[in-house]
C-alpha cells in the first residue's frame, strides 16, 4: 500500500507512478513526504525513521537511489507536466529559469567535490566553497499578482574537467543548462523562454538553445555594442549583401536620440517602481542571433541592459520576467534550509543526483499542494499580511493537515528506542 498521508498528497503523488516499480514508488513516496513535511536535519536516516515503509531493511533505501530501475529525466518531464500551466505568460509562453548554486560538502569518499566561486560565501576571500555545484532549472510562475514563486523541476551536478573520471564526460555548465532546458516537453506551437543571470550570455548557451520554440532572456554588460540591421540592398548594387548595419556601442546608444524612452509603472521586487527604457530590435555579433535590446534605468541607479532573442516579446515584459528570475535565489536558501538540499550524506554520483531531485521536487510538490491555500491573520494590525504562504507556513499548513508530529529524528525523546514511527497517525 503506498504511504499517503492525505486525499490531496496522493491526487498529487499518482501521475508518477507508472515511472516506478511498486516497490520504488513507496520509496519515491516517502521521500517526497518526509522532505516535504519534516523541520531540522534532513538525510536518508529521516525517512527510514519515518516508519512509512516499515516492513523494509534500511540498506533498500539506499539501493533505491543507487541502484533502483527509474528515470531521473523521466519524472523530470512529469513534474514540468504538473507546473507547465502555471509557469504561462504572456502570449501563452512558457517561462523558466536556470541557475547554479553550492551545496557545502566536505568528506573523502563523496564524489565530484571540488572548489566553487560561490558569491554568498564572503568569508573566503575569493568567495569559494567547497562542496558540490548544481545547475538547477525552475519554472517561474505567478502565484498571485505580481509575486512569482520558483517551481524547481531538476539539477545537473557540475564536475570540474580536473575531477572527472571514469566514463564522466566533462561539461560546462552552460551545456549543462542547455540540456536540462532543452529536455523539457513542448506542445506544438508553444514557445519557451529560458531566464538566466547575466553568466550565461554566452554564445555556447545561447546557440546551444536557440530554436524558434525556445528563447532566452538574459543581461549584457555596459561596454557590449550591437548592430541595426544591414539596409535593404538596392536594385543592381554589386558586390557581396552586407550582414550587419549601423555599429552601436551600448553607452553611446542610450545618450543618442535615436530611441525614444518611454516611462511605465511596474512592481518589482516586492515594490512599486517607475521605470524608464528604451528598445531596439538589433544584431549582436557576439551571440550570433537577432535580439531585442532593453535599455532599463531604475530611478538614479545606472542603465542595466537586457535582450530576448524572442524580439515579439515586449520591452515592460522582459524586463517583468528578469526580475522574476530572483525567486530563483530564495528557493535555493529554502531547499538548503528547510528540504535537505546540502545535507545529504550519501556519496555515488548516482545517489547524488537522484536524493537532490527529491530535495527540489518535494519543495515543487509542496508548492503546489498548497497554491490556493490563503493565509490564516495571524498577526496584528503591526504586521503586513500576505497574500500567499511561505514555505514554512506551507510545511506547517500540510503537516498540520495530515497529522504530522512536528518532531521526528534520532534523538527526539517522542521516539522510544530509536524506533520507527509513522508520519500519519
């Protein structure tokens, strides 16, 4: 019998299971459950400790992430399947955010560790952490007005050239991010717009995505120049069609009057702001595509320059969807804190990359478990409410639901003997 604490969790849990045996989809279960659910420490022991699968030795946990007979990729595509009507926009297309993060790991038998740059870690003084680094990819989707929330949907771990071995073949990270989004399931006539932080304009990303079904939107440095568009070739002219037009640099671009500016009201960040841009439907060598270029300037603060190389996306859209990359960094706090993301202790590059995408698929579960759940008032008249709950309140929320004990670990005194215990009463 599979372990389900709740009518919604089991509506929920059973598009997945034809992905797994009957035995692995009881494992599949009762990780989801217990990262979804459980506070402190989160590993491997907490879900044997559990007590939803009783009636198994605790060495088939491990083996069901390190050797079990399911597809990462597969339940990846299920997932995306379950958040792809959330994550719609703007003309119907679907929007998605990439990403990489550390997970702080140190030990001798844990495979692919290695030195990262890691800008939250300013205790280094090149901001390095050792450990593990994933490229995550995650839906953006807008759970209420103006609030966009991450939909993890998987990772890829990234190993260093010098520590790979084996049959590992090395991949950088943007390739790495290229495959993930890549793998990702369109209807026909559907169009997808990968999101990434200024790191990924690259050439080798863009070029590896670019089809007229995906799109990317991203940031480009101050000094970076771009091209109009070569004129039309006029009847007779000899010699060989030009490629590129006019040659513009970025700095120069926003002094001329060339474009316009124009003003609009947005709220971003969590905030009210008037924001003033300008935009142009340009050539960008570097890339080698066709973009649509976006001047944005916040208040006083310097021109920060954008593009999509979907250039029917609008200006005030493009810069809306860049900014809703940010929950990005905030799921990556909670799935560190509160799901288990960099506390795992198991070691096989297998069992690396499978208990991390229970980690991010919990958190994605739980999201939209509870969508429409509105916050209780809690609070006083000195405190602003939300219109939405948080990932804590949304643990809260479930395990008040389903009768979870609040508490379940080694060394919690509720546990006699160190004995398993179920998660539903």
């Amino acid at each position: 019998m599979t372990p389900c604490p709740s009518p919604e969790w089991e509506v929920l849990l059973e598009p997945f299971r034809p992905l797994f045996s009957q035995p692995g989809f009881r494992y599949f279960c009762a990780f989801v459950l217990v990262f979804a659910h459980l506070d402190r420490r989160l590993w491997v022991t907490r879900v044997i400790l559990s007590g939803l699968i009783a009636d198994r030795h605790f060495t088939s946990f491990y083996r069901f992430l390190r050797e079990g007979t399911w597809s990462v990729a597969a339940v990846r595509q299920q997932v995306w399947t379950l958040c792809r009507a959330r994550c719609e926009g703007e003309g119907g297309r679907l929007f998605v955010g990439a990403d990489d993060t550390v997970a702080p790991k140190w030990g001798k038998r844990f495979f692919g560790l290695g030195w990262h740059h890691d800008p939250m870690n300013r205790q280094h003084p090149k901001k390095l952490t050792h450990g593990h680094c994933f490229v995550c990819l995650a839906g953006l989707a807008e759970q209420t007005p103006d609030h966009f929330v991450s939909l993890f949907l998987g990772c890829a771990l990234y190993v260093q050239e010098k520590v790979c071995r084996g049959k590992r073949a090395f991949a950088t990270k943007l390739a790495l991010a290229a495959r993930l989004a890549g793998e990702l399931a369109l209807a026909p006539g559907q169009v997808l717009v990968v999101v990434v932080d200024g790191g990924y304009a690259r050439q080798a990303f863009v070029q590896a995505l670019w089809t007229p079904q995906r799109h990317v939107v991203s940031r480009l440095r101050r000094d970076t120049v771009f091209y109009d568009e070569p004129p039309p070739r006029e009847k007779g002219q000899r010699g060989a069609p030009r490629k590129y037009g006019k040659k513009w640099k970025a700095a120069a671009w926003v002094a001329a009057e060339e474009d316009a500016w124009a003003e609009a009201s947005l709220r971003l960040y969590g905030r009210e702001r008037r924001v003033r841009y300008k935009t142009r439907v340009v050539l960008q060598r570097t890339l080698g595509v066709k973009i649509r270029w976006v001047a944005v300037q916040l208040g006083e603060q310097p021109v920060v320059f954008l593009f999509s190389t979907d250039t029917a996306l609008s200006a005030v859209a493009i810069v809306r969807v860049y900014c809703a990359r940010y929950p990005i960094e905030t799921g990556f706090r909670n799935s560190k804190q509160e799901f288990g993301f960099s506390t795992y202790q198991v070691r096989s590059e297998a069992s690396i990359e499978r208990v991390t995408h229970l980690c991010l698929w919990s958190q994605t579960l739980l999201q939209l478990r509870c969508w429409t759940v509105q916050p209780a008032a809690s609070y006083g008249a000195w405190r602003k409410p939300l219109a939405y709950l948080t990932l804590a309140q949304q643990k809260a929320y479930s395990r008040a639901a389903c009768g979870i004990p609040h508490r379940l670990a080694p060394d919690d005194p509720t546990l006699e003997k160190h004995e398993p215990r179920a998660l539903a009463a």
